[in-house]
C-alpha cells in the first residue's frame, strides 16, 4: 500500500547503509554455497521497523514493471562500462579461474564477464516480472533465511526476541538444496576479450593442494613472496606493468598471477613462470611473511567489518580450529619447504587456465591458444 517513495523514505528512516550483494563461494567441505547478503544498521528502537520493511520489500514489492527491471539492467551495464578498465585484471582473474571450481564458475555467471553477455540476453526477455517475483518469493522464506545480528550485549535479548518475530513471519515451501551446477566445457579454454585499449590485463590460475595440507601452506607463502619479489620486479619494473601480483584464495584452494595496464603479453606469461624459477628464498623473506601473517589478526576492523567477517565464517564452516590450523601452518614454514614448493608449482602451471582483456590486434598476434571475443558493452 505504499508508492515507492514513500517506502524509501521509510527505509531512510529507519536503516542506515542499507546494502546487499552475492556472495558465492565453497565451504570447508568444498561444497558451493550462494547467498545473497542484505544488510544494514538500524537505532535499537527502530530494529523491529527495519526488519520488517526489509521482508515487506521482498513479500509485497511490485516487480510488474518491465520498464523498470530493464531499468535496472541497463543501470548494471553502466556499471560494467565504468569498471571495466579499472578492475579489468580482476574481471581477467574471475574469468580464468571460472573452470577451477563451480563456486567460481556461479561468480563468473553472476558477477563476472560472463554476467555482461547475459544482462544483454535478459534485456530481449518477456518474461523478466515474473521471473524477478518468483525469485523474490523464493529467497526470503524460512528455510532459507539467516539473520547475523551484531550489537551491544545490553540489547542482545531484545535482538534475539526481535530476530525470532521476524523468522516465524516468513512463509514456508521453498528449501534450499546442495548446488548441481557443472562448468561448461568452454570455461576449460583460455579466453580473450577484446576491446579498445593500448595495454593488456592478464591472469592465469590453477588448482593447489588441499588447504589442510603442508604443501598448501608453503605454496601461500611461496606465491606471496614471489608476487611481492620477482613478479614485481620483471614485471613492474623491468617489462613496464602498472603492476602484477600473485597468490592463493585459500577459500577455493587455487593458485593465480596478473598483471594489469602491462603494455606486453605474451612475455609477462612467460615471466611468471620465470619468476617462480627465479625466486630466491632467503629467511629475511620468510620472517616478514610471518610477520605479515600475525599482523592480520590484531589490525583494527569496526563493527560491520568484523560482523561481516563472522557472518561469513559462519557460512562457510572456517572454525576456530581450522584458522588456527593455517596459521600454525604458515609460521612453522622453513625456507627448505619452500624451496620444495617451487618444483611442483611450476607442473601446476602446465595446466593452467589464462584470461586476457586487450586490444583485438594484441590477442590476435598473441601466441597463446586463446578463444577470442568482444567485450560487451565495451567502452
């Protein structure tokens, strides 16, 4: 019963950095698990309020306007053409690491560059008010539902009588179910994107080891050292990158480098093989990446960071145990355990996937097998 003006003057009212956003990702026991996180602050007295003109949104929200929904993709193609330069090496990274895991592969389809060529095709659809309400109605029921409530403990009774208001006012019938997804053959190819540009954003990943594993935990440190060291410097400094880096998402268990705004191609692949060759350990390098490793857990973080951090520990099964197991892990490397890390990493690299956004004239003389396309609503 409300227009929608007057529904975000009341949202205003009562919530403050009102949000929300996917979140994808595999759990602990590599099972893929979606979410889409809504949050927001609120005064105490307004906490109930809050709560409910959030489930009014998705219970009671008009979706029959088609304008409107297109609206909304077209206002996500803009995005997509502001931040394609800016994180193109992030948008390459996502793209090479799509085929690894089906986490990945559901962030590549819903947030990724695989998501620009589907916004084009939803914009051709009939049927998106009905489809948009379904889901609506679908997501915000209670077997689905999960609230992460962060507060003062003076009110956390009051929270908890609130919380269990709103989770008994949902309706039921529509359970959540372990993911089937599978990843299509074309994400196994290494890809790319062409639009206009006078430089190349790269990136190349593969699967680690296990993150319970000793091998895990010296490829961490390994890839750290070499991605502050020598992919910096043959990269960076000696081949003219504006920057490049190299790691491990220890949440998917997978290895990767980059590089971005790097006016070569085909030699800073190279270089990142070259660089793990190259690297040379020495124990002032392992005691600051020890360093680095203990300082993460007394930086300073404020209340929605650090509800945000647990909500997601709790989502995805990361028990105490297990992160004081890879800290453990981390600090009691030797330089001899990286030294061993570096032969293995170098067979993992032989199997490989590579993205790279550049100029169609940079890719087609690219020696690399690469399957070409143009970027969507390229710049």
């Amino acid at each position: 019963d409300k227009d929608y003006a007057s529904f975000l003057v009341d949202l205003q009212f009562n919530t403050g950095a009102f949000s929300s956003f996917l979140d994808i990702g595999s759990d602990c026991n590599g099972e893929e698990k979606d979410y889409l996180f809504v949050r927001f602050k609120s005064l105490k007295e307004h906490f109930g309020e809050a709560l409910d003109l959030f489930s009014s949104l998705f219970r009671y929200g008009n979706f029959s306007s088609e304008e409107r929904i297109k609206g909304a993709l077209r206002d996500i193609e803009s995005e997509f053409e502001a931040s394609v330069v800016r994180q193109a090496h992030s948008f390459a990274l996502g793209s090479a690491s799509a085929s690894l895991t089906p986490a990945l592969y559901s962030t590549e389809r819903t947030q990724g560059i695989a998501f620009w060529y589907r916004v084009k095709e939803m914009l051709e659809d009939g049927n998106l008010p009905v489809f948009v309400k379904g889901t609506a109605m679908k997501t915000l029921v209670s077997e689905r539902a999960i609230l992460h409530i962060t507060t003062d403990s003076s009110f956390s009774e009051e929270a908890e009588r609130e919380a269990f208001r709103f989770l008994s006012s949902l309706e039921k019938g529509f359970p959540s179910s372990p993911s089937t997804k599978t990843v299509e053959e074309r994400e196994k190819r290494d890809k790319g994107y062409s639009f206009p540009s006078p430089v190349s954003y790269a990136a190349m990943a593969g699967k680690a080891p296990d993150e319970r594993t000793r091998e895990n935990a010296a490829l961490r440190m390994l890839l750290s050292i070499v991605g502050r060291n020598s992919v910096w410097t043959l990269i960076r400094e000696k081949g003219g990158a504006y920057g490049a880096g190299a790691g491990l998402d220890i949440n998917e268990d997978i290895w990767y480098f980059y590089t971005y705004r790097d006016p070569r191609l085909d030699s800073s692949i190279n270089d990142f093989y070259k660089a793990v060759a190259e690297e040379e350990i020495t124990e002032e390098k392992i005691e600051d990446s020890k360093l680095k490793i203990l300082g993460r857990d007394v930086r300073p973080m404020g209340p929605q960071a650090k509800g945000l951090l647990d909500a997601r520990r709790y989502l995805y099964s990361v028990t105490d145990d297990l992160r004081r197991y890879l800290k453990e892990s981390q600090l009691s490397l030797e330089k001899e355990d990286l030294e061993k890390a570096k032969e293995p990493l170098l067979a993992m690299m032989k199997e490989r996937s590579v993205t790279v956004l550049s100029s169609s004239s940079a890719l087609s003389s690219s020696s690399l097998a690469l399957e070409i396309r143009s970027l969507p609503f390229a710049p």
